[in-house]
C-alpha cells in the first residue's frame, strides 16, 4: 500500500494576497425572491382551500357535517332515521365521527393544497416539507 500526501495551497490573487474560499452560499437577494415567491403561492394556496368546502359523513349519509377549507363548520344535517331518543349516545357517535371525517377532509384538501409548491427550492433542507418542523396541532 503506497502512501500518498496531499498538499493543499491557497489560491492568491495577482497582488499576491490569499483569495477568500469559494464557498457555495446562494445569492441573498435571489434567494429572499424566491422566499416572496412562494409567499405568494402559499397564501394563493391557503386561499383556495379556504373557499372550498368539504362534506364528512356516518351512518351511511344519516349524518352529514359541513365544514370550509379552513375548517368552519358551515352545516350539519341529520336523517330523522338516526334519531333514536332511547338511543342518544348513537347519535352523538354518528356526529362525532361525521366531524372527524370532515376535519381529515379538510387535512387532505391543505396539504393538496402545498403539495404544488416546491419548498426544496429554497435550499432549506428538511426545514421545506409539510411536517418537517414537527407534528401540527393535536
């Protein structure tokens, strides 16, 4: 096995002064355009799905549950056929998972809604990816 030794010399400029390593730090200003950039695409985003709406349901449709993008409920609707006065605690189930429903909607819609905007672009490692800076709100 042949030993080998590297020496590695800094570049000078032509006063003969040392030159500043070459290093690979992106443009600030580029880099801050492309921030705004895609500002504006997540709030376009953000908008989209907060103009849409999103139906959760149970029982088969007996109970519906309406919610907006943003998660507003905006109506709930019960068939009279889920409506058992002896029974209430099924009603209560049948709306509570009706909501659960809904509000999952409403997940899938935000994050279609960002999964069309390139965060990677920034540079940014894994700081770019829906979830990446941890679990949202529980």
């Amino acid at each position: 096995m042949t030993r080998r030794s590297i020496t590695l010399t800094s570049a000078m400029n032509h006063h003969g002064h040392e030159e500043s390593p070459v290093t690979d730090v992106p443009d600030m200003n580029d880099l801050l355009r492309q921030a705004m950039a895609m500002q504006e695409q997540l709030m376009a985003a953000q908008q989209a799905a907060a103009e849409a709406t999103v139906t959760g349901t149970a029982g088969g449709g007996l109970v519906r549950i309406t919610l907006t993008g943003s998660g507003e409920p905006t109506a709930i609707e019960i068939e009279p056929d889920a409506i058992d006065p002896a029974e209430p605690e099924l009603l209560e189930d049948l709306v509570l998972a009706a909501l659960r429903d809904a509000l999952h909607q409403v997940q899938q819609l935000q994050t279609s809604a960002m999964g069309g905007l390139d965060l990677g672009a920034l540079g940014l490692g894994d700081l770019g990816g829906p979830g990446a800076l941890g679990p949202g709100p529980a």
